[in-house]
C-alpha cells in the first residue's frame, strides 16, 4: 500500500510541476487542467500510446522514412532520437 501512495504522491508532483511550468511558459493552464480531466483525451493518448508500440516506437522523437503496407505494417527505416540531417538523408536516399 505504502508503494501505491508514493507512486500517486510522485504522479500528483509531476502534475503540479506541468501546471507551474504552464503557468511560467504563459500558457493557457486552466485549458491545460481541462485537458488533463478530460477521460476522452486519457483514452485517445493511450490509443496513441498503444499505436507508437505497435509501431515500434521506442523514444521521442521517432521517425519512420518509407512507407506502410496496407495492413498497416511500415517497411523503412526507423530513427530514433534527435539526429543528424545525414541520417535522415540517408533513410530518404535508400528508397528514391
């Protein structure tokens, strides 16, 4: 029980730390809370989450050069991370 608690107290920090660093940035954060209450938008970003893994995402950013079967498999490349512009050229010059 006592690990269910610190995991909530950590997820409830990490909230208040987004909604400071909205507040900082100027952003909307009232927009921000709505969103973040919003159960529609916890079950499209789990979907989306849901997508990436299927996908084989596995960091942000990632990129996928080439193209998708129509049972939705990608035959490609896959760039994982903030890379050079060789390694995207590359991926491109490999399917020209």
């Amino acid at each position: 029980m006592i690990r269910w608690q610190q995991l909530r107290q950590s997820q409830q920090t990490a909230q208040d730390d987004l909604y400071k660093i909205s507040d900082d940035l100027g952003l909307n954060t009232a927009t921000l809370k709505t969103c973040m209450d919003d159960k529609n938008e916890e079950d499209e970003v789990k979907k989306d989450l849901a997508d990436a893994n299927a996908a084989g995402a596995t960091g942000t950013p990632t990129f996928f050069i080439g193209k998708s079967t129509g049972n939705g498999i990608i035959e490609g490349t896959k760039i994982v991370g903030a890379q050079p512009f060789s390694a995207f050229k590359q991926a491109i010059d490999a399917i020209k």
